[in-house]
C-alpha cells in the first residue's frame, strides 16, 4: 500500500506581540480619496499583499484577526501588505454630505492603479472579502497585468439584488429589516446569527455605534447594484491569474462561490471549502486559513515550497487537523519545504484544494 504523505494544519496560536500599526496614507483617484494602511518594506522581485474588506467592516475589523496571527508573520515578512479601506469605511470616517455619489464596485476596482501608482508597485496578490472579493475579482478581469493571484473569500459574482441569504436569515431569526441587520445577515450565517456568538455581538456592536453608518449604507447599495462578471470557463472574461475561492461549509455565500468556481478555469484555480466554518472563515479560523495561504503563494514560487510536478487535490479532514495531498487519487511524497523556487522560474498548475469532513 502507498503511504499517504499527512501535513499537519497549523493550531491556534496566540499573537506574539502588539501589531505595527502601519502607515496611512490617502490616495486621491478619480472616483474620490481612498485610505490605505501599508504594512512592511518593499521586497526586491516581490509583489505586495493588496486587501479589501467586506460591507459593514474596515481592514481592522476583517483582517486583523487573519494577519497578525503568528503563523502568518512566516508569511507577511516576505511581502509588503496594503490594506484597502473602501471610500469612508476607515475608522473616524466622518458621514459623506446628503446627495453625496458612491463610486460603484466597478469604480472601485479602476481605484486600484491609482493606489498602485501611488506607493509605486506593478504587482500585487490580491485577498478580498465579500463587496472587496468582487471588487478585487473586477480589478482582474479588467486590470489582469500586474495581478500574479487572487484570494477571494465570499464571492457572490452574479447580478445585483439584495443577497437571498440576508433576507432569508432575517426571516429565520425574526430580526428587523434594518441596512445594520440586513448587513449582518450578509456577514454572518443563519446559525451563528442564532447563536449570537461573542463575534457577531462584536459585529453588531460596531455597526449599531457606527458614526459612519450613512456611508455603510452606500457602499452597501453599490455591492447591490454590482453588475453580474459574466464570467466563463473557456470564455474571453475569467481570471487571468492563479485564484483561490474560499468560503465556509455554513456560509450564507457557499452556494455562489461553488457556482463561480464552476465557471472557472480548473488548472489555475484552487477551491477551499472550510468545514464547520460560517462566513468570515478569516476570523474563525485563521490557522487553516494561513495554512491553505501559504499553499497559494508557494505555487506562485514565491516561498520554499514542496516540488510538486502536476497538479494536486488536497482533501482536509479538518477535524483531524490533518491535509492529505493527493494527485489523481495517489498520494504525493513532497520534498522539504527547505527546498525554494525562486520567483519567475516554471512553476506547477495552481492545485486543486477541496475540503470534506
């Protein structure tokens, strides 16, 4: 019997010390000034780490809990990280002026160059959630040069209307029909909104105190009137770059993002369904998060990685805490990560990441 080669997934760990704050800066575009936060040094031959956060959070409030956890500092010190803060989602942001027009996500994603230009950088990977997984899914498909790999959380690509998973889960759990519950709803699954975790308390808190409310609520109408991406596996609009889906087995978006990974090109797009995990999997379980990251940017050659010659499945039993690297249904034996492949040097299709309990 072949051996089943077993990586094990890194457990919870606690942050080793406070988090540089970063640097702000505002960058004027044509659509309005955005905010952005950029962490770290520039990297000679390295791209820099982009993020865009969901409707109703900041980068503090969805990012914080993934990127100052310690395994990911093995990660991050290779990359200089922006931080994106949607138009008036920074923290302090005062409320826009009544009649004030929000830029659409598709307006959204024709800021990127600017900031790009901005702190001079002509490559990034970039991670989105949610509102920012669409606009950084937009920013490929119109910007594609540049982009070397996409992380997308939560990506609902189809045309607009308010998502069926809010309504839904307001219905179930007898909330009102308000834009803060109606956000929560969009954040959060039906069960943890029953449960009324510590987390969703934190969520709830933050939108109920917010002074910027007004201006959740516009970028909240842009995310539902996004235009559908048309995208099309085999087709002239997809993603021109290795991307990697991720979404929660209890997430109110699965359903969407398992219909944009059919739509996908199969070599060059890794699908990570996290099991017993809600909708901000980047919270919950930062951990196997990072793990599957580095995965990600290891098949970019942009760290050690294992040699793996052909693509891969990776079938976790989160659970056991343990990955199973598969290729066409045969374990892989993978040489020691101490073994680097330098940036630009051939490298293996993107692998295929499917997660079942």
């Amino acid at each position: 019997m072949t051996e089943l080669k077993e990586v094990q997934i890194t457990e919870e760990k606690p942050l080793l010390r406070a988090p540089d704050p970063g640097k702000k800066h505002q960058v004027e575009t044509p659509y309005g000034i955005v905010t952005i936060t950029i962490h770290g040094t520039p990297k000679p031959k390295r791209p820099a780490i982009l993020t865009y956060h969901d409707v109703g959070q900041n980068h503090h409030s969805c990012y914080d809990t993934l990127f100052h956890f310690e395994d990911m500092q093995e990660i991050i010190k290779n990359f200089v990280v922006i931080h994106v803060d949607a138009p008036g989602m920074e923290e302090g942001a005062p409320a826009f002026p009544l009649g004030y027009q929000y830029p659409s996500l598709d307006q959204l994603a024709d800021m990127i160059p600017c900031i790009l230009q901005y702190v001079n950088f002509t490559s990034i990977i970039g991670i989105g959630v949610g509102a920012g997984a669409y606009v950084l899914a937009r920013y490929s498909v119109t910007h594609p040069k540049g982009l070397m790999g996409i992380v997308v959380h939560n990506i609902w690509s189809a045309k607009g209307s308010t998502d069926h998973s809010s309504r839904f889960g307001l219905q179930l759990t007898g909330l009102t029909s308000s834009i803060s519950e109606m956000i929560m709803g969009h954040l959060f699954s039906t069960e943890e909104l029953s449960k009324n975790t510590e987390m969703v308390q934190q969520q709830r808190d933050i939108l109920s105190h917010a002074t910027n409310l007004p201006n959740i609520q516009l970028y909240w109408s842009s995310y539902n009137s996004r235009r559908d991406l048309s995208l099309e596996r085999g087709g002239d609009i997809t993603f021109k770059c290795p991307v990697m889906l991720v979404v929660g087995d209890q997430a109110p978006h699965e359903d969407a993002v398992v219909e944009c990974n059919s739509k996908l090109d199969p070599t060059q797009t890794s699908f990570l369904k996290m099991a017993d995990s809600g909708g901000q999997p980047q919270l919950t379980q930062p951990g196997k998060l990072t793990e599957a990251f580095k995965y990600f940017v290891q098949g970019m050659g942009y760290m050690a990685s294992p040699c793996l010659d052909a693509p891969v499945t990776i079938t976790c039993t989160l659970p056991l805490s343990r990955v199973h690297l598969l290729r066409g249904g045969e374990p892989v034996r993978s040489r020691t990560l101490s073994q680097s492949s330098e940036a630009g040097a051939p490298q293996p299709p993107a692998p295929t990441m499917e997660v079942s309990c």
